[in-house]
C-alpha cells in the first residue's frame, strides 16, 4: 500500500489549490483512503440510508461495478461501519454542476500530426460558493464567507492490484470525476446537456445505478475501449438528480462517440465515424451540424457558438498546440459572459497513446486576463 498526498498547484493566496492523490493498494484501502481524504477535505459524512435502497444499491455495485462496491467497503472500514447493515451511504455523492459551460473535442489518430488520438477540454464552472450560486440563481443578494465549490480540485491516481490503473480530475467529490484517463487509453470527459433547458437539481439522494458523476470513473474501472462502454452503458442503470450532463467517451484506436440519455430515459450515441468528434452543453443528437444551429440566448452559455468554432477548427489535422489553441479560443474570461461568474477552471490535452493527461489550473483574473498554472502531465 502506498499513498502520496501533495499540493501541485495554487496555494492559499490563488483561487484554488489542487493536489494530486495516489494511491496503490487494493481496492478497499484505496476506498479506505479516499473516504479519509473525503472527510478531511470536504468535511464528507456518510448520510443515513434508507436501508432497503441501500441494500440494492450496494448489490447492484457487486454485481456491476466491484470495483467501487469494494471501494465503499474500505470507506466504511475507514468510518468504523459495519458495511453490510447497510445503515448509511458510504460513498460520497455530492452537488451535480448545475450550469457549467464545458467544450471538449477528440482527435483520432489519423487526424493528428502525433498520430495519437487526442482529446481536449475546457471545464468550465462558477467561481462561486454553493449558497452564493443559489442566491445569484435566484435573485437573491450573495452573502460571500463560503468557499468557491471548485476551488479544492483532485487529481487522482490509482493504482490498484486489480483492475486498471486510472488518472481522473474532480472538482469536489473523490469518488466520481470530471474527466479521467485509464491505463488502456480509454478516455471519458462529462459536460452539462441541454444547458436552456436544464433544471435545478434534485434532493433525492443516492438511488440504485450511476450517478452522473460516477458515471465516467465507472467506464474506466471497467472498460478498455469503446465498444466496451457503449455496451456497458447501454446495460447500466443511470440517473442524473435533475441536472442532465452528457460524455464523450474515446479510446486509444480512434474510437469515439457521446452518450446521451432524454428526459423519459430514450439513450443516444452519436459516434465519431472515422472523423474528429465536438460536443458543448446542447443535446448533440438534436443539432450536430455545425452549419445548423439555433442561435443562443443568455440561458445557453454560448454553446452553439462554442460547437460551431470548435468543428470548424478540427477540420483541418490537429496537433497538441492546435488543440490547445482551438479550446483556448472559447475559453471563459471576465468579458466572456456578463449574466454568470464563469471562468475555465481548467484545460485539459489528454494523449491516449500515451496514456497521460496535460493540465493546467486556473487562479485567478488580473488585468490582462486569466491566470492559469503552469501546464502539468500526469500519466497512469
């Protein structure tokens, strides 16, 4: 068992700090850890359940997920719980990103001068805290005094003794991820869908199946290409706590698509075929043509105009510089976007030749504009 808990970006004086977490052991003293770091980070505490739902859940994640079933045991160890009483939530979901304004696109390896797919994104999110968010949402007058949600990101690397070895970034819990990496070169980013329509999350708590943030570590504990995740997804129960994301999912040959599920449940996959494949914060399978498009409003956070500049851009053959280049063109900055306090919080390149992801942290505006990390590699 080895764990390597340090600070690689920011610090107190910047608006984030992030640290990189590695962990390698077995599944459950990396749960173990997690839970730990959870608490201490976050303030977490495992909820009380509802013991039948609980009972299922944990079943259900035994029977499809082990990986993350025996992870909620080494959490429960961590809290002195019996696991299978079945008394508590022992994994910790949190906030789903309610308006968030993310880009990603993927290159395969036939469109790259590296001839390695490529896959890069912005995550975008507010620059607020939890109850100043409500109250800017609502109308309300922000009462400041709270932490921004984002500003204690992960980068979280395990590698445990079965199963792959996974890089994955989180915003605020440790048990899902924004985007990660695995060892095999499956790659998954999660972006907010229908952003005009998307509504305020849900209180319902954890139910049986995915979380929407679960959604991406699931894939890359258990898959190793593609085809693999769409039939996993197409197997796996879902649910998304009101506010729907969507994911592109790419793997080390090429392969690539984005999954998307409607509001009565229908499931969508629009594949890449062959070709570089962009996805922003609208439904891909209602408007994919670049040259049709509706136009935005305040409440679309400029995704139309993101997706055309972004397929525009990945016309011609890529490279790590043009794919940096292309996200940086629709980047969030001060100007950006009058109605929200959105910036880039961070700019990922993911190489899945090389199984590593390039990424560089937002900390702050000064006058010239953003102020971004210098860019950091980590592989799995």
């Amino acid at each position: 068992m080895g764990v390597r808990n340090e600070t690689v970006a920011g610090s107190d004086a910047d608006f984030m700090v992030v640290r990189e977490l590695t962990v390698d052991g077995d599944q459950v003293e990396i749960g173990r850890v997690l839970a730990r770091e959870a608490a201490r980070a976050y303030g977490w505490r495992p909820e009380p359940a509802d013991r039948e739902k609980a009972r299922a859940r944990r079943l259900w994640f035994e029977r499809n997920w082990p990986q993350h079933h025996e992870r909620m045991r080494g959490a429960a160890s961590a809290l002195g719980l019996d696991f299978e009483a079945d008394e508590y939530y022992v994994d910790g979901l949190t906030g789903v990103p309610g308006g968030s304004g993310c880009s990603a696109t993927y290159c395969p390896p036939g469109l790259t001068e590296e001839r390695r797919g490529l896959l890069g994104r912005n995550y975008d999110f507010f620059t607020t805290s939890a109850a100043d968010l409500f109250a800017l949402l609502s109308g309300g007058e922000a009462k400041g005094g709270q932490p921004p949600m984002a500003s204690r990101p992960y980068v979280v690397r395990s590698r445990p003794t079965t199963g792959p070895a996974t890089t994955v970034i989180t915003m605020d819990t440790l048990d899902g991820c924004m985007d990660g990496v695995n060892e095999h070169g499956l790659a998954v980013v999660l972006l907010i869908a229908d952003a005009e329509n998307a509504g305020e999350p849900v209180a319902a708590g954890p139910q049986v199946g995915l979380s929407s943030i679960q959604l991406p570590r699931f894939l890359l504990d258990t898959c190793a290409t593609v085809a693999e995740a769409k039939a996993a997804l197409l197997d796996a129960k879902q649910y998304d706590l009101g506010t729907p994301l969507h994911y592109l999912v790419a793997d080390a040959s090429g392969d690539c698509f984005v999954w998307e599920r409607g509001a009565g449940g229908d499931e969508h996959i629009t594949a890449g075929d062959g070709g570089a494949l962009c996805v922003t914060n609208h439904l891909l399978n209602r408007h994919p043509d670049p040259e049709d498009l509706p136009a935005d409003n305040a409440e679309t956070m400029r995704t139309y105009e993101r997706y055309r500049k972004l397929s525009h851009s990945t016309k011609a053959a890529m490279s790590g510089p043009g794919v940096r280049a292309a996200l940086d063109d629709v980047s969030y900055a001060p100007d950006t976007d009058p109605h929200y306090p959105i910036r880039t919080l961070w700019r990922s390149v993911f190489d899945l030749g090389e199984r590593s992801v390039a990424t560089r942290f937002y900390l702050g505006d000064t006058d010239a504009g953003p102020r971004y990390s210098d860019e950091l590699v980590f592989t799995c």
